[in-house]
C-alpha cells in the first residue's frame, strides 16, 4: 500500500486523523479512511505511543472479474517520535474488518 495521511490535533492528546492508500500489488484497491486518535502524551517516555479507530471506505478493482466497494472500521496502535513540534517518524498497525458491497458474478454464489 502506497498512502499518505493527516492529523488534526484538537488537544494534546486527542487528534483527527485521515488517510488515502492506493495498493499496488495483489488486488488493486483504493481506501480512503478517517477517525480519531488518542495519544498517551505526558508518560515521560521519548516516543508518544497512541491507540485510533477510524471509519473504512474503498474499491477494490478486478475481483472475481468486477469491482467491489468496501466498507469497514479499522482499530490500530503506534507509537511517534517527534522531531520537532510539527514532523514526527512513527510506527503503527491495525486491524480491520470490511465488509464489500456492489454486483458479484453470477458463479460467485454457487
């Protein structure tokens, strides 16, 4: 997956955040993801680790000979290092459960 995202701090510890990712390999999809984000601030540690949950919506192209929509929540943790008070390296992963809607083969139900 090749992406970009956002953040939006509304607090110290609480932000909204924005995604856009294009896969490239296996089956092509598009994704486009929005939610929240809260961040462990003040631990006294030199990362800020955090936890989000975000709403999932996407196309996925050329499967089973069609294209199908998708929609989902996504659940995720990570952790950033802030270089200065407006760039950051960071780390996380998640999980996500999708659900696709849109028109299946006909020999998809057999």
């Amino acid at each position: 997956m090749l992406g970009a995202g956002a953040e939006y701090p509304l607090d110290p510890s609480v932000s909204l955040v924005g995604d856009l990712a294009l896969g490239l390999a296996g089956t092509p999809q598009l994704q486009l993801r929005g939610g929240a984000r809260y961040r462990f601030a003040g631990l006294d540690l030199p990362v800020a680790p955090y936890v989000e949950g975000q709403l999932v919506v996407g196309q996925l192209f050329g499967v089973l000979g069609s294209d199908l929509s998708f929609f989902g929540l996504r659940a995720g943790a990570g952790a950033d290092y802030f270089l200065t008070g407006s760039m950051l390296l960071g780390m996380g992963g998640g999980l996500e459960f999708d659900r696709t809607t849109g028109d299946r083969p006909v020999w998809f139900e057999q």
